[in-house]
C-alpha cells in the first residue's frame, strides 16, 4: 500500500449520502409524531418529535461542510465529529485494525505503552471493544481499506 500512498496533508470526508438518508429517516419519524398529535397519546407524539427531532438537528449539522472528518499530516491525525476536533501523534499509536462493536465495524487503534490519556477509558473500550480507541466513520471507505491507509501511513512515520 505505500506506494499508493497519498501525499500528506490531506484529509477524508464521510459519506454525505448517509447523514442526508438518516436525515431523512429521522424527519420520518418527526411527521409521525406530529400525525399522532390529537390521535393518540400526546405523551409518545411528543416524545417522537423531540427525540427524532434531535436527531434530524445532529443529522442536519453532520452534512454542513467541515462538521467531520480525518485529517492526516507528517505528525499525526485529527478527527473532526460534530465540528469537535481530537489530535492524536503517529508515535502515540501502536496500529490500527477491523474492529466489530455491536453490528457495525469499525477502525480501531491501541496507543504505545505510555502514551496517550484517559487510562479508565482506555480501559473500559477494551473491555468494551477490545481496543483503546476507534475512528466514529470510514470516511467514505471500507473497515479494512481505511485500516490498511492509515497502517501504510504509521509505517511510513516510523
């Protein structure tokens, strides 16, 4: 994979179709629950539209451009979720791999002895996930091509 290797920095985006379907999913269920108002319980119409609602908002800000994403450069990479950001260094991180937590695979990553934060955390999403942290998207890729990307990219650090 290194010699397909693009020239860093650059930076990946998630697939915008997913956020605009669950969007739309959620806007589903907001109507439903408005269509319930005076049909049935106000209690669950209520309760509809405010959580499908919610949703349909963190939905909505996801397809604003710049609210996530991974950026990598020569020192490490950021991950930008809900326009949040978190840097972690190359030589902070021990690998990546194919993670499966629950029904969704995921790119997992485990830190070099001694570094990184958080030891409870990282603690707990092994046990959780049998590794110490993982990317939230594939950036418009597969579990495992992102995962072999960013391991080409790692080697190339070292």
């Amino acid at each position: 994979m290194n010699d397909a290797l693009p020239a860093l920095p650059f930076a990946l985006a998630p697939n915008r179709w997913k956020y605009a379907a669950l969007l739309l999913l959620t806007l589903g269920f907001v109507a439903i629950g408005v269509f319930l108002l005076g049909r049935g319980s106000a209690l669950v119409a209520w309760g509809c539209i405010g959580f499908f609602g919610l949703g349909a908002i963190v939905f909505a800000l996801s397809l604003l451009p710049g609210a996530n994403g991974l950026s990598l450069d020569e020192s490490g990479f950021v991950v930008r979720s809900l326009f949040r950001s978190h840097r972690t260094e190359w030589k902070d991180v021990a690998g990546f791999r194919p993670v499966r937590i629950g029904a969704r695979r995921m790119v997992g990553f485990d830190f070099l002895p001694g570094s990184g934060s958080g030891p409870r955390l990282r603690r707990a999403n092994i046990a959780v996930a049998g590794v110490e942290a993982a990317l939230p998207d594939g950036y418009g890729m597969s579990v495992d091509r992102l995962s072999a990307l960013l391991n080409a990219v790692l080697a190339s650090r070292r």
